[in-house]
C-alpha cells in the first residue's frame, strides 16, 4: 500500500455488478485483513476517472493492468490472457498477485503449509472458471452458467430495475457488499475443505502403510480418502471407516476419478439385501446391508466390515 499510515482506498466501477469484480473484493479484503469499508479502508464504486486514478487498488475499471500499482482491468486492448489464452477477468487477475495471501489468511498455522497448493487449485477449478463466465469464452465449449452457479448467484444480488436502490449515485452498493459476504463464504468454505483433504492425506497413508492387506483401507475417522489413493497409485479395492450411526461404512474404490464404477464391485448375490437376509448370504453375522448398486455396504463393527471386504475379495476362508 502507498501509505500504511492512511485508510487504503479501493475503487471498481459502479452500476450493476458481476462475479468478477465481488470475488475480487472478496480476495483483497482476506489477503489485506480489511473488513470494514466505512473504518479500515474505503470502497469506492465509481466511473470517474479522477477517483479511480487517486485509488490504492483499482480493479474492473480503469483501462490498465499493472500489477506492481495495483490495477487490475481487463477490458483493454492487449489485456493479458492466461498461458492457454483464456482472457483474465478482474478476479483472474487479482487472484494471481493477492490469491495465495487470501487463502493463507483462511488457514490456521498449522496448516499454512498448504497455501500454495490450495491458491494453485482455486486457480484452476474456481477462477478461471469466473474468467471464462466474464469474458463468455471456454476452452471446452460454450459459456452456460446454470441457476445456481456462483455467477448466477452473485448476480441475483444486483436490485431489480424497479427498485428503488437500482438508481442513483449509490445504486447497488449495499447489495455489492451483500454479495461480496456470500462470495467471501463460499471461498471460505472452499479453502476449509481443500485443507481438510490436504491434512487427510498423511493420516491416509499411515493407515494404509499399517494395514494387513494393501488392498482394504481401515481408517479410524471419516475423511476423503479417494484423491490420495489415486495420487499415489495405492492398489486400494476398499475403505472401512466409522458412519455416524455407530456402523462401520465399506466403501468400494473407482477406476478413476469421477467415475461411478468399481475397481472391484460388492459381490452381486448380496446387492440390495440388508441385516439377517445379508448376513446369511454374505457369511458374516453383523452385516447390514448393501446397496443394490454394489458401491458400498455397512457392518455394525470394524471387523465385521473388513471380514465383508474380505469375503469380497474371495479371501476368506
């Protein structure tokens, strides 16, 4: 910031709003620790050029894009693209000098570490997914923004043509800070997530490493298991982990990510059968039941859902 003695001042254009530039304020507020438009720092939605040239941080408007002065437009001729030639949108842009403090700012200590990877990834499935919707461009096809997609939702805040709050010199800037609440909790909500996978990952690998047989994963706590199995070529056909309810879950592996097949699905004589019908069937007293797509089943005990991984396999005597 030009002065950190003064109240930074931040400037995007007035009018209706987009997705763009709400995440975009979004991220500078986490990575700078504003919160407080009228007391930290001072947002100015505006037009003029006067305003906007005086502004610490300008983005969306402004016709330049210089990240070591902090501006970030993109409609401009010669604004930048991304290496595969998508256009940046404002939020692209922003993201790519203020993305990695926002998310470390979201992170607790133990887990800064992981930083790095979760902005990276946040790039890749997030902000160049609202570059894409902003610029009405995709390298996999046309632009559709469904119902409730983030940009559709976002701009559902903008007030009504016959709303009062629609005209004027103010027009729309309480509902732009209204958005930018609900923009800032989805990336919360993300980053939360994108941490807990991250920290699952070592838990994973130590239960596999510990386990009887590489092929059946015993975890001790429900946490997402798929993307380390996948990441590190783990010969995984199936996970057992507490539910709930007190049973213990028997989760069956895909071939590949996305995918609603099994590597190795649950025997077809037990598909759809549940408690002592099951139990007879499958040779092991707790059973519970399975579903009748065969991608998962359940036990009332841990060994009970490892004898069923068993069976499975034909292991068993």
């Amino acid at each position: 910031m030009p002065d950190t003695n003064a109240r930074p001042v931040l400037a995007t254009h007035s009018g209706k709003f987009h997705c763009d530039e709400v995440f975009a304020y979004a991220v500078l507020r986490l990575a700078l620790g504003l919160r407080d438009p009228d007391g930290d720092h001072l947002l100015i939605r505006t037009r003029k050029p006067e305003p906007i040239a005086a502004a610490d941080i300008v983005w969306d408007v402004g016709t330049v894009f210089d990240g070591a002065t902090n501006r970030f437009d993109h409609h401009q001729r010669g604004a930048p693209l991304r290496s595969d030639g998508t256009p940046f949108s404002s939020a692209g842009l922003v993201w790519q000098v203020y993305g990695e403090r926002a998310v470390a700012a979201l992170l607790p200590a133990d887990g800064a570490r992981f930083a790095p990877a979760i902005a990276a990834e946040i790039d890749r499935s997030v902000v160049r997914r609202i570059d894409e919707l902003d610029n009405g461009v995709s390298a996999t096809g046309p632009v559709r923004d469904d119902a409730l997609g983030l940009g559709a939702l976002i701009g559902d805040f903008n007030p009504p043509w016959d709303d009062p709050a629609s005209t004027g010199p103010t027009a729309g800037d309480a509902a732009f800070l209204e958005a930018t609440a609900m923009a800032e909790g989805v990336l919360r909500r993300r980053v939360d997530a994108m941490r807990s996978r991250h920290a699952a990952e070592a838990v994973v690998l130590d239960a596999h490493r510990a386990g009887e047989d590489p092929r059946i994963l015993v975890l001790d706590r429900g946490m997402p298991w798929k993307g380390t199995v996948f990441d590190h070529g783990l010969p995984v056909l199936f996970t057992v982990s507490p539910a709930s309810n007190g049973n213990w879950m028997l989760d069956t592996m895909p071939p590949e990510p996305g995918s609603f097949a099994q590597r190795l699905p649950l025997p077809e004589a037990w598909a759809g059968l549940q408690e002592a019908e099951l139990a007879e069937r499958c040779g092991v007293p707790d059973a519970v039941f399975v579903h009748l797509r065969r991608f998962v089943g359940a036990a009332r005990t841990r060994d009970g859902a490892v004898e069923m991984a068993r069976r499975a396999m034909g292991t068993a005597p």
